[in-house]
C-alpha cells in the first residue's frame, strides 16, 4: 500500500481546562473519503485548524506529502496543495463570484502574483475558475456579487475556491451545513466524483450524507477518536452508538 | 462606460478646466487653489491603497506626508546655501532638482512605510489606529525639537524647484506638474485594484481567512499596499512644501492624517476618483465657508455626518451607485 497523502500523528490541543483534541491520529489515503464525525463541540473544528496551520498543536505531528508540516502556515500548506473549506463561509462578499474562484488560482505553486495586468482579462485564470464554477453548477451566477448569492450557492463557491487550487488534498468542515435536502443530495452527488481528483478529509453532520460517501470513519468525542473503521464497522459498534450516532443508526 | 466611470472623466475634466479658465481669465489664486486640491488629492489617492483596497485605517499618513515635504526642504535648503548635508564617508549635495526630489521623496517615505508597516501590521482593528497615530506623532515631535531644520518655526525654500524646461514658479506650469503626477497614480492604482494583487489584497480585506488558505499571506500584500501607499503620499508632500515653498511640523500632524481619511470617506472609501471629490470638496468648503466664518469646520462636521450616516460609498457612490467589477 502506499504512504498516506496526509498523517495525523498524536495530536493534542488544550484550550486552558478544555482538552479539545486529545493524542488524535489518522490518516488520508488516497483516493478515499475519510469522515469525521462528532457531536457537538468534540473537536472536530479544532482538529482541522491544526491540520490546515491555522492553530498549533500541543503536541503531535502532522505529515503531508511524505513531508513534515507541523511547523508550517496557513499560506504555505495551502501552496502545498491542501485545500480547506469552512463550516461557515469565508468569502470575499463584495466581490463576484467568479472573482471568488479566481483566488485559489491565484498562487500556482511558487508563483508571484501580477500587478499590472487586469485579473479579470487573464484568459487561463478565467477558464479555471469558470470551470470550476461550472462543476459546482453555479456558472449563471459567475457575475454575481458573492453578498447576493443564497446561502446554498455560497457554499458550493467555497468548494469551487478549493477546487482552483488544483489541491492534493481536500479538507471539508461540514460542506453541506444549512443546505436543505436537495442541496446535500447534490453535493453527495458531487463530492462522490471529487474523491478520484483528491481525497477527501470530511467532518459531517448529515448521516445519510457520511454513510453514503465514506471509505473510512474517524469518531471523535471529548477531543479523543473512538472509534475508526469502515461504515460498516462504525455502525455497528455499540460504543459509537451510544456516543454519538443514538437509537436511530 | 460605466456611470462611476462617466463620473470621473466629469471629476477629471473639470479639475484641469478651473485652473486652465483661471489660467485664461488671470486668476493665479484660482490655480493656486486647484493645484492644492491635485496634491492633496494625489496623498488621499496614497492613503485609498492602504484604507480602501487593503482596509487598513492608517491615522498616520502624516508621517510619509511629512518626510516627503521635510525631504524636500533638507535638500532644498542645503541647496540654496550651498552647503553639503555630508561629505563623509561620501559627498552628498542638496538639490533644488524635481525629478530627484520626487525620487528621494518616494523612496524614503516608502522605507518609512516599510518599518511603520512591519511593526503596525502586527496588530489590526482599533490598535492599528492607535500604532499609526502614536508613529506620526513621534515624527511631529521629532521635526519640532530638530533645530537644525527649523525646529517649531518650520523650514522656508526661497525658490520654487527646478524641472526641466519648465517654469515652475508660473502658476499654471506648477498645477500641470502636479496634475500630471496625481494622473499616474490614478493610473497606478486603478492597474493595482484590477491586477491580480488587487484581488488578492481584496481578499485579505474580506475574508483573511479565506486569503490564507487559497496560499496568500494577507500580512505581506498589506504591507507592500501599505508601502506603496506610503510612497504616493511621500511625493505629495513634496509637491505640497514645493507649492508653499515652506515646510513645518504641521505637515506631521494627526490634523493631517484626519483630513487624508475625510476626503476619502467624503469621496467614497476604495473608489478611484474618491480622494479627488473629497480633496476637492474640502478645498472649496474651506475655501467659501472659510470666509465666511472661522468655525467652518463645524460644516464640514455636518458634511461628514450625513455622508457617514445616509451615503456610505461618499459622494461617488452617491452618484454612480454600487461599486461593479469591470472587465
Ligand atoms: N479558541 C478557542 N478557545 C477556547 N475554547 C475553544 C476554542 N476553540 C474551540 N474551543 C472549544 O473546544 C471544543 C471543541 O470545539 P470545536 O469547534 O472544535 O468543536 P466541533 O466538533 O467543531 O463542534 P461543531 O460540531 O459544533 O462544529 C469546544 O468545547 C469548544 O468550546
Ligand atoms: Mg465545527
């Protein structure tokens, strides 16, 4: 088998008295869904904003590519080629939605950026962030202000940002929160596809969603992972059970 | 076009129009007047960099507003009593020349930026505010207690820098000098918000977080917008001591760093032409009002209210409506 494309080694994060990650690993191989899943508050978020440079771990290592990122930025793991979306929506409001998509194009690996040449008449850039724009189905709204997009629409945006960034990696923090019925469907549908591109690390509420996408499932609670195995296995552990998932799994 | 660009060719027509009627009509404090409202534009147009593309409310643009003017008058001065600023460990002569001033006035003020910049840029919100504020006072209070250029009483240039093939003591070459400047860094800055580094720096303003994790570090495209923006207000305290032929510590002053971010908030925050409808509309309010009483500034105070309360894209976004992305 081959070396995972990202590897959680041991992580701990405390917040004072809070113990928000607690000695957590896992791994990313690839081609595959890996889901996290929690209830509330178990640390999920604070376990990507370690993985993703934006919190430092207490202690731990994170791998990333056969190579040690602990100690790296935010910037310089996405220019790596990790991609992260947000549980709830970051993105430039006053500017267009295709000009949203631009920005994961932005920084090709070592790039610099230009300040002369108009962004918006840079043919390759705007064909990759249409595409992209495309693929989440949001192409008619290119031209609209991002502040003007529903709250449905902002977050397939937020995968279409990933998506430009041509990432290794994919790291999702509830992509479909607050989306109704029809949008996690499609989204499944989507995120179903996006697994040969780039694996996916997904931290999700919605059950169907999770059961229907995942190769492997890491349940976290209080910070500690209690369990990781196939659906399979995960739905049919007693401890999971009473955790988490309750009477209806 | 579009309306906000129909807007400023209007803003930009009329401001060579007075000067150029003025110039016919043998107003030279007409021009005078107009070639205030170009300099002053030209540091708000600075200042809109850092305040309206990166949102950074630097309230101490003074600092690079004075340092260009203070630059000015150093060279200047040392020039005009032919005497070195040092001759060790190599010669340097002061220079009553344009071209060098402006270069000198770029540069060190943009330095200046660099190092404000590293230091404030650490922090953000009110605390920017207050870093800002307390760097251009450290430079007013540096430029009262330095004697050897005038201390409190300021700096007096007898004759007005030299261009070449000009005559920059007549009125009207001077304002076509300064309106040629302010035209580039209009130009400058409408290349930058549409360039890429706009969109990137855009980003850093909305959503840093975003910015971070497409591979962006909003530090270093705040600092470089905050150098650049540094830089352009530099040069326009240079012109602005050349066109008074007088430097003083008032150039350094927070008063200073205020009217800056006024005329932006009056013309419209982040759009082109907004520091031209401010510092123009400051100058004829000042100007007008001011003879009328001396607490003028209550006016502008009521001005600035209703802007700040019923139109928050100023007076140009008043006008043209919403901003739009251009192809
Ligand atoms: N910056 C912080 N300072 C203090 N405590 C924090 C901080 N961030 C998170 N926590 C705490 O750490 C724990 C884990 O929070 P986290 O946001 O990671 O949970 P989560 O699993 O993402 O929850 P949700 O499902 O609601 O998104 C919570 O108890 C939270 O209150
Ligand atoms: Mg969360």
């Amino acid at each position: 088998m081959t070396d995972p494309v990202l590897s959680v080694q041991g992580i701990s994060k405390s917040f004072g008295a809070v113990c928000a990650s607690d000695g957590i690993s896992l791994d990313l191989r690839q081609g595959e869904i890996h889901a996290i899943i929690g209830p509330n508050g178990a640390g999920k978020s604070t376990l990507i904003a370690q993985i993703c440079g934006g919190l430092r771990p207490d202690a731990g290592r994170i791998d990333f590519l056969g190579r040690d990122i602990t100690g790296l930025s935010v910037p310089a793991r996405a220019r790596l080629g990790l991609a992260r979306t947000f549980q709830i929506s970051a993105l430039a409001m006053e500017d267009t939605a295709l000009q949203n998509a631009m920005l994961g194009a932005l920084m090709p690996r070592g790039g610099r950026l230009g300040f002369f040449r108009p962004v918006l008449r840079n043919a390759a850039l705007r064909d990759t962030a249409m595409q992209a724009l495309e693929r989440v189905g949001l192409a008619d709204q290119a031209a609209l202000r991002t502040a003007e997009l529903s709250h449905g629409q902002r977050r397939q945006l937020e995968i279409a940002v990933a998506l430009t960034l041509r990432p290794r990696a994919f790291v999702m923090d509830e992509p479909m929160a607050g989306m109704g019925a029809e949008g996690s469907r499609q989204m499944t549908a989507f995120l179903e596809g996006l697994r040969e591109e780039a694996p996916i690390l997904l931290v999700e509420h919605d059950m169907d969603a999770v059961f229907a996408l995942a190769d492997r499932i890491t349940v976290l609670v209080y910070g500690r992972c209690i369990a990781t195995g196939t659906v399979a296995e995960i739905r049919a552990s007693r401890e999971v059970r009473e955790a988490y998932l309750g009477e209806d799994a | 076009m579009s309306r906000e660009g129909w807007i400023n060719a209007a803003l930009y027509a009329g401001l060579l129009a007075v000067p150029l009627w003025a110039w016919l009509a043998d107003e030279p404090f007409t021009i005078t007047l107009a070639t205030r409202v170009a300099i002053l534009a030209l540091a708000g147009v600075g200042l809109n960099i850092a305040l309206g593309l990166g949102g950074l409310v630097s309230l101490g643009h003074a600092a690079f507003f004075g340092i260009g003017g203070y630059e000015m008058g150093i060279l200047a001065s040392h020039a005009q009593s032919y005497s070195p600023l040092m001759e060790t460990p190599f010669l340097i002569e002061g220079t009553k020349s344009m071209p060098i001033i402006w270069l000198v006035a770029v540069l060190a003020s943009g330095l200046a930026a660099l190092v404000i910049g590293a230091l404030s840029l650490r922090t953000s919100g009110v605390y920017f505010i207050m870093i800002t504020l307390a760097f251009g006072q450290m430079f007013y209070f540096f430029a009262i207690s330095w004697p050897a250029y005038g201390g409190e009483d300021g700096l007096s240039i007898y004759v007005r820098n030299g261009f070449p093939g000009l005559n920059t003591l007549d009125p009207i070459q001077f304002f076509a000098i300064c309106f040629v400047l302010l035209s580039a860094a209009l130009w400058l800055s409408a290349r930058l918000a549409a360039s890429e580094f706009g969109l990137a720096l855009g980003a850093a303003r909305q959503a840093p977080r975003r910015a971070e994790t497409v591979g962006l570090s909003p530090y270093r495209l705040r600092l470089l917008a905050f150098v650049i923006s540094g830089a352009i207000t530099g040069l326009a305290g240079a012109l602005f001591a050349d066109l008074n032929r007088f430097v003083s510590p008032t150039m350094f002053s927070w008063q200073l760093s205020g009217e800056l971010i006024v005329f932006i908030i009056l013309g419209g925050v982040g759009r082109l032409f907004g520091p031209v409808a401010g510092a123009a509309l400051f100058i004829t309010l000042e100007h007008f009002l001011g003879g009328l009483s001396e607490f003028w500034h209550i006016y502008l105070g009521l001005l600035l209210l209703l802007v700040v309360l019923f139109a928050r894209g100023g007076i140009i976004g008043l006008l043209a409506g919403r901003r739009v992305a251009h192809d």
